[in-house]
C-alpha cells in the first residue's frame, strides 16, 4: 500500500514537473518575445527625440535668423 502512495506520488510530482517545464519555455519565450518589443520601442523613441531636438533646433535657428531681420527692417522704416 505504501509502495503504491509512494510511486503515485511520485508519478504525479513527475507530470507536474513536466508541465510545469513547458509553461517556462514557453513564459521564456513570451518574455525574450517582450523584451525584443520594448528594445524596438526604445530604439524609435530615441530615433523620434532625436529627430524632434534637430527639428527643435533647426526651427529655433530660424527664428533667431529672422528677428535680426526684422529688427532691421523696422530700423529703415523709422
């Protein structure tokens, strides 16, 4: 009877390590799988500010061009 209980136990504890072992490869999987998302994600967001600072920049240069213009303009027209 012992021998039974024991070796059922056992039988049981071993399907459950099996199982237990798939759902980890598979939330590795789903985890690496996240992971290369966010990389991705990160990689365009860094690339957008980059972008958005160099159009920041470019329109700040513009407007300080501009307003030495138009301060002369305003000085020939006095």
């Amino acid at each position: 009877m012992t021998d039974f209980t024991v070796n059922s136990v056992i039988e049981t504890l071993g399907s459950l390590l099996v199982q237990e072992t798939k759902l980890l490869g598979c939330a590795k999987k789903e985890v690496e799988s996240i992971k290369s998302e966010l990389d991705v994600q990160r990689k365009k967001f860094k690339a957008s500010k980059v972008n958005w600072r160099a159009s920041d920049l470019s329109s700040r240069m513009q407007t300080r061009v501009q307003q030495p213009k138009k301060k002369e303009n305003a000085m020939k027209e006095s």
